[in-house]
C-alpha cells in the first residue's frame, strides 16, 4: 500500500473520529422537523415576544395534526436548523407542499430587542419587548432609520407614512414595527392577498415562522426551456412588474433583490405558467400620496443602468423623490437580457 493512499484513509479515520465526537456531545435533539417547529414556535409566543401575539388562537401544538415531515427531502430536519436562508419544507395533512420560512434569521429579533433596550439602560437578562408607547416608539424610529436593506420605507423619515402603512396590517403593533425591521414578508403577502398579486399564500403564522404555499421550481430552472415557454415566463414577470409599481393603496413596492433563485414559476393544467415572487424581504415601499413627493404630473424616475459586477445597482434617493420609478420593469428586462 502505498504512503499516498494511507495518509488519505488516516485523514478519512480521524474526520469519521470528528464527527463521532462532534455528534456526541450535541445536546438532544428533537426527533422530527415538527417537533423543531413546535418548540421554536412556543420560544417566540411564550418567551421572546409574548406581546406580539396577544391573540390566544396562536396554537403551538396545533402543527403537530396540521404539518408533517416532506419525505422527498430527507435533510430537512438538518436544512430547517442550519440552513442560513431559513427555508425548509412540509406537508399539510391533504398532501400538498409548504414552504417554511424562519423569519427571524441570525437571531434578529434578539438583537433588535436588545437594541431598544439599550437605548433604556436595561441590562440584556432583564430585556423583554413591551407594547408600551415608549418601545413603539424607537422601533418606529428603527424602522425609518433603515437604509441600506430589508424593507426601507419611502419618503424617507417620513412618519405619516409609516403610519398610514401600519394601518393597512391587522397585527398588533409591535408585531408590525418588529416584522418591517427584520422581515416584512408576512406584512406584505397579507396586503396582497385577494389583489391577483403573484406572490405565496400564507397558511399559517406561528410565531416567527411562516407557512406559505409551493409556487414552484426555482427560475432557473427553466433556462433551458423551449423558447415559446420563456416566452410565456417573461410576459408573466413583466406583467408583475407593472403590478407591485401600481402597488395597493397608493404604495408602490420596489423589489430590490430581483434574481432566478427569487422567482418560482409553475406549470398550470392549461397549459400556462404561473410565476411566483417567493422573497419579498428586500423592498422599497413608497408612500405615492406623501405630499414630500415632487408632485408634477410628469415627474417620474426612470432608472438606467449602474455598473455593478454581479449585483442590480440603483439610487435610493432617486425611488425616493418622486411619485413612479420604472426600477421594476427595467430589473425584469435585465433579469431577462441576462
């Protein structure tokens, strides 16, 4: 045998060492998928945030009869824990697909939290989020502070407009501030529903975890496609375009992290395709009616094209100051060019 090919079983043997180690000492683990969204369901409701859910309908044990493990992925326990997306998927008791979405990724509630504590002098082990007017407060001043990704609202600081967005959602208060800070996905697939909007389906809310209907594969999925069906596919995303800039209620919503991976597209019985936009985290929401807007009839922001080695570039400020942008349409036709 030769030296070459022991050094590598020797190397083999101690990473099978390492993992026996690794597995040995982790603490015990739920044993399904459900058990992992029940309990991290009861640590949102009961002990993060009691007061964002002061609805008693909010059932935690009640996913045990209503999702169950999604056999065609084995690993969905292990992508449901560690993967940094937080997507994994299950199945309701009539067989159809969910997708799982952990919304609060990286611990963003904790740190949020801690953070408004902070500005209160209260110590992390005493920190509890509370529906007062002071914490409603500095999480509104957060969440208009925000500029750089997630959901920036627009006119920037512009408090009239943040509330008149707070009043279209039937959640609590503090649940809404907390969702536009960290993931405002839920937010706005409430807002969508019944409006013909190409987005998920929300199932179920529990906690800082949202049920949303399987829309499909991937975009990417569909490159190699015949030419008629992406023909098909690219009038279906164009046609999205002109809906989230009309937006609902006089908002407009920019979508700023349009990619393939962001876009789900599913084959109809009749033959259609129907697209799906499945992450909505990163969004420019614009009040159209603030009266800071440049309010000329023809004002428009029409965006062109920024170098940008692998990213869609654009200026805030810009979607910002006027009425309408053409953001949305000019990042499906490049999307498409590309």
């Amino acid at each position: 045998m030769s030296s070459g090919y022991q050094r590598i079983l020797i190397n083999l043997h101690i990473l099978a060492l390492l993992f026996c180690v690794i597995f040995e000492f982790q603490p015990k683990e739920p044993e399904s998928l459900v058990e992992l969204l029940v309990n991290q369901c009861e640590y949102d409701t009961q002990h993060l945030c009691p007061e964002c859910f002061a609805s008693p309908t909010v059932n935690c044990g009640h996913l045990v009869n209503f999702v169950t493990n999604d056999p065609s992925n084995p690993w969905n326990q292990l992508t449901c824990r560690y993967n940094p997306h937080g997507v994994s998927y299950g199945l309701l008791g009539s067989g159809q697909k969910v997708v799982i979405k952990k919304l609060n990724k990286n611990r963003a509630v904790e740190a949020l939290r801690d953070a408004v504590c902070d500005e209160f002098g209260i110590t992390h082990p005493n920190c509890k989020f509370k529906s007062d007017e002071n914490t409603l407060k500095v999480l509104q001043r957060k969440v208009l502070e925000q500029e750089l990704e997630g959901c920036i609202i627009c006119p920037f600081k512009d408090e009239k407009a943040l509330n008149r967005l707070l009043n279209q959602f039937k959640s609590t208060e503090l649940l809404k501030l907390i969702l536009l800070k960290v993931n405002v996905q839920p937010l706005l697939l409430e807002l969508f529903d019944g409006d013909g909007f190409p987005v998920p389906k929300v199932i179920f809310q529990a906690g800082f975890q949202l049920f949303e209907s399987f829309d499909g594969d991937a975009l990417v999925n569909f490159y190699d496609s015949s030419l008629n069906t992406r023909l098909r596919i690219a009038k279906e995303l164009i046609q999205a375009s002109f809906l989230f800039t009309e937006g609902v209620n006089g908002f407009r919503f920019y979508l700023t992290d349009i990619n393939p991976d962001n876009i789900a597209v599913q084959k109809q019985p009749s033959g259609s395709f129907q697209v799906s936009f499945i992450d909505l985290d990163n969004v420019i929401i614009l009040d159209s009616q603030s009266k800071r807007l440049d309010s000329r009839s023809k004002a428009r922001h029409i965006h062109s094209r920024i170098p940008c080695d692998g990213c869609f570039a654009y200026v805030q400020e810009d979607l910002c100051s006027y009425q309408h942008s053409d953001i949305n349409q000019f990042a499906i036709c490049q999307l498409l060019y590309e």
